[in-house]
C-alpha cells in the first residue's frame, strides 16, 4: 500500500557487509560435497551438477548481485535459478542463507530496519513494525516478499526483506502463499496512487472507507479492504471538523492563526487531522494513507 523507496547506494553497502558471510557459509558446503548428519538430520550429499551451481555463485560479483537485487531483478533470478533447484539443493541453500545467516547474529534485523528508517508496516499502514517475542523482546518483523522456504537463495537478499506487522507477516494473511507465481506487487515497485481510499455514509455515524483504487492480488493477500472497514471512526472525525459549522470555523481560525506564526501547510495539516500531508512521511503514523486521502476528498488540505 505504501510505496517504499530506498537510496541504493544503501543496498550496496548491506551487500559490502554481507557477502563474505555467504561466501564463508557456501565454502563450507562445497568442501563438505554437502550437509554433515546431525542429530536432526541425515547427511545430504550433492552431486557434480549440483555442486556447479553452488561454485557458480559463490563469487564477490555474483554474491552481490544476488543481495543487492531490486524486485524486476530477483524475479530475473527465480527464472534462472528455479530449473536448478534439485530438493536436496534446495535444503542447502536454505541451510547457508537462512539457517545459518539470516536466522542468526550475522543478520541483525533489528539494524537493518532502523538503517531504512521505516515506522509502520507498508503492506497496510496499520500498525508498527515492532512486536513482542516470547522472551519479552521488542523487535521487528520482517517479512520475505518472496517466501524463504520457497526462494531460500533470496534469503538475505536486501530488496526481499520488508519491514512489516505482525498480521502481513502472520501466517492467516500474507504467510507462505507464492507471491512470484501470485505476481503480488512489491511496495519498492508501488505507487501511492496504486491505492486510494474514500468513503461511504450508512449513518448518521458509520463512515466505513472504501478503497476506490486498488492492486486486487495486493488487496487479496493483506485483506486491506476488510480490515479498513472498521476503521470508519478516523473517517467520522476528519467527516465531522469539515460539516460541524462550529468545528469548521474553529479550524479556520486556528489555521490561520498557526500559518500566521510560521507552520507551513505539512505542519497544519500534522496539527489538524495527526496525519502527514507528504507521502514521504506517511509511514511514520499509522492510518496516515486513509487520514491524508479522506483529507484530500474533504478539502481539509
């Protein structure tokens, strides 16, 4: 829903940081011809064609490349690789980059998100990235956009990893479904006009939003329209300043006497309606998408 867009001179230095872990992990498997049994699992030896392929990446350029890989490009890279993936080929490659990165300190997630800078999560702009674990740890989810279990080798990949909530990370919404075959729309491709939201009037106070733009795969997968349904209460109050004669005049008045003391409109805006008027900062509130289309349609701008 919310359009991601990040420096990629920012990927790159992620990648600089990154690649010699894969490289080392990679190294080891190659040496072993495999996995090594363990207690919980059998060894599993990888054949010459196999091998090959593991050898074929295992380089700075093509490491790179594969972390560093915007969204176009990592689709580019399922094409490629996919006609590779043996089972057992599969099940190593999981081992290197999500076993033994991305599941452990060599991957700090909780970096990666501050170093993006992002708030709210961008698939619905509902709720904050930061979640509780078990252990009483706050920390952010993020979420593999194309599905580690299925595409393991974009396991760490900069582009694959987005910041999001609990629910769009949950298993009931989007959770394991394949987003590559389901050509769900990434939010470093999308647009904030990918998605607009207005309202219906069933009552003199049931404002529900609709949204009149939309990427229906998107929508079906974070379920935005149900779930922004019951958010009819932020509409009936943006509804109200603008239809309540003595909330119109007391926000005319105040308007003026804040641009008279130096706020600029984003500012105004901030103060009136606690949403963001630029789409650069829409993701630092949640709801900031639905208060600042319904502001547009309202003329409360």
């Amino acid at each position: 829903m919310l359009s991601l867009k990040i420096e990629q001179t920012q990927a790159d230095k992620y990648a600089e940081k990154m690649w010699e872990n894969v490289q080392s992990q990679l190294n080891r498997i190659i040496r072993n011809c495999g996995l090594k049994a363990t207690k919980k699992r059998s060894q599993i030896l990888l054949n010459t064609n196999e091998l090959d392929f593991l050898k074929s990446i295992n380089l700075e350029k093509k490491l790179k490349e594969i972390l560093t890989a915007n969204t176009e490009k990592l689709r580019a890279t399922i094409d490629d690789f996919e006609p590779q993936m043996s089972e057992n080929l599969k099940k190593v490659i999981y081992n290197v980059f999500i076993n033994n990165i991305y599941s452990t300190n060599k991957f700090d997630g909780l970096k990666f998100v501050n170093d993006i800078g992002l708030q709210t999560c961008p698939y619905c702009n509902r709720a904050y990235i930061q979640s509780v674990s078990r252990r009483g740890v706050v920390r952010p989810q993020i979420d593999h956009f194309f599905p580690k279990d299925k595409y393991p080798y974009l396991g760490v990949s900069f582009y694959n990893l987005i910041p999001s909530c609990s629910i769009c990370n949950g298993t009931t919404v989007k959770g394991n479904n394949d987003s590559y075959k389901d050509k769900l729309v990434s939010p470093y491709e999308m647009k904030n006009d990918n998605f607009k939201f207005s309202f219906d009037i069933k009552s003199i106070d049931n404002f529900p939003p609709k949204l009149v733009t939309k990427i229906d795969i998107n929508d079906k997968y974070f379920k935005l329209e149900d779930f922004y349904k019951h958010h009819g209460d932020i509409v009936y109050e943006l509804y109200s300043k603008l239809y309540n004669e003595d909330t119109k005049e007391h926000f005319d008045v105040l308007r003026k006497s804040l641009s008279g003391v130096g706020f600029d409109e984003a500012e105004i805006h901030k103060f009136i309606t606690c949403g963001y008027k630029k789409n650069e900062d829409l993701h630092k509130r949640p709801l900031s998408k639905l208060i600042k289309d319904i502001s547009e349609e309202l003329n409360l701008l």
